[in-house]
C-alpha cells in the first residue's frame, strides 16, 4: 500500500468438493490513483491454484471461471 496504490490479495479455500479435489481461488484486487487527475483504475485477476484434484478437475475449472 503507498498513498496511490492498493494491493489485495484474497485466497477462498475450497476442500469440501466432491471426490477431496482441494483448490484455493486466488483473486488480486489492485486500485491505483493517476496522478494529477481525479481517475482511479480497478484491476481484478483471478486463478486457480490446485492442491490435490482428481477427474473434476476440468469441470471445476471452467465452472469456476465461467461463474468469476
């Protein structure tokens, strides 16, 4: 965090899918404040880290986007 910059960072563990897939949604949250102008700019990332997955892994992972 700086006087025109801020970084969030949020991790959702998921553990309670079927077949004990186990993944975390990461999401990035970065507002930043141009200088000299009243503009701010909002940038929103996402992804999937996997800790374990089985045969679901691919119907988790376009759900999941598609529902982001």
């Amino acid at each position: 965090m700086t006087e025109t910059k801020l970084l969030f960072r949020v991790y959702n563990k998921t553990s309670d899918v079927p077949y004990c897939d186990s993944f975390c949604v990461e999401e990035e949250w970065y507002i930043a404040s141009l200088p000299n102008t009243k503009c701010s700019v909002l940038r929103i990332t996402m992804g999937i880290i996997w800790y374990k997955s089985t045969l679901m892994k691919g119907m988790i992972q376009s759900s999941t986007i598609s529902e982001s």
